[in-house]
C-alpha cells in the first residue's frame, strides 16, 4: 500500500494495484484476487459522483473510502496475528494489531 496527499491536507492509503491483461495472468493468480463489499450508501454516492457528476458527495465517498480500507488494514492485521506460524512472529502481529485498534497496555493481556 502507499500513502499519498490528496492536495487537499489529508494522507490517503491507497493500495497499489499492479494491471495486466487477463490473458496473460496465469489462472491460480486471477483467482488470489479478492472481491470487496461496500454498503449500499456508499455505491449509490459513488453512482451519482461517476454518472451524475454530483460533486456534493464527494466528502461522504472520501469518508466511506477511507472507513472500508481501514477495516481492511484490520482485517488483514488479525489474519497475520492468527495465521503466523512462529509465536515471535504472532505475537508481533498480535501487538500491530492492538495498536491500529487503540486499545490501552493496561487492558491487554
């Protein structure tokens, strides 16, 4: 993933995503990519923003952009801390992970 500024102030996310046509990517690759749910909310603003150029909506689609990748940084940091085959490595997943979810020393066990 890599960070970048929008102009506008804020550091966005974005995960880098390499292109190739789908003929020349073998067939066990294809199937390593992932489908990702958004709510309905966020698709019909996404809708009216591409197909309708309301510009209105651009904050609430930045807002649920940014909510969608940061439970997927979640997501992806519990499967690394459930999934490491090494306990060092486990519970080095497991402390990146309490971090990003801001819970305290005191409450962790």
């Amino acid at each position: 993933m890599t960070v970048c500024d929008g102009c506008d102030g804020i550091l966005y996310i974005v995960p880098v995503v390499k292109i190739s046509s789908p003929s020349s990517r073998p067939s066990r690759e294809r199937e390593k990519l992932k489908k990702v749910q958004i709510s309905e909310e966020l698709f019909l603003a996404l809708v009216k923003y591409h197909l309708v150029d309301m510009e209105e909506v651009l904050p609430e689609i930045k807002k649920g952009l940014m909510d969608k990748v940061d439970a997927l940084i979640m997501h992806q940091l519990y499967t690394q801390y459930k999934t490491a085959p090494a306990e060092e490595e486990k519970e080095k997943a497991r402390e990146k992970y309490l971090n990003k979810r801001g819970v305290r020393d005191s409450f962790r066990w």
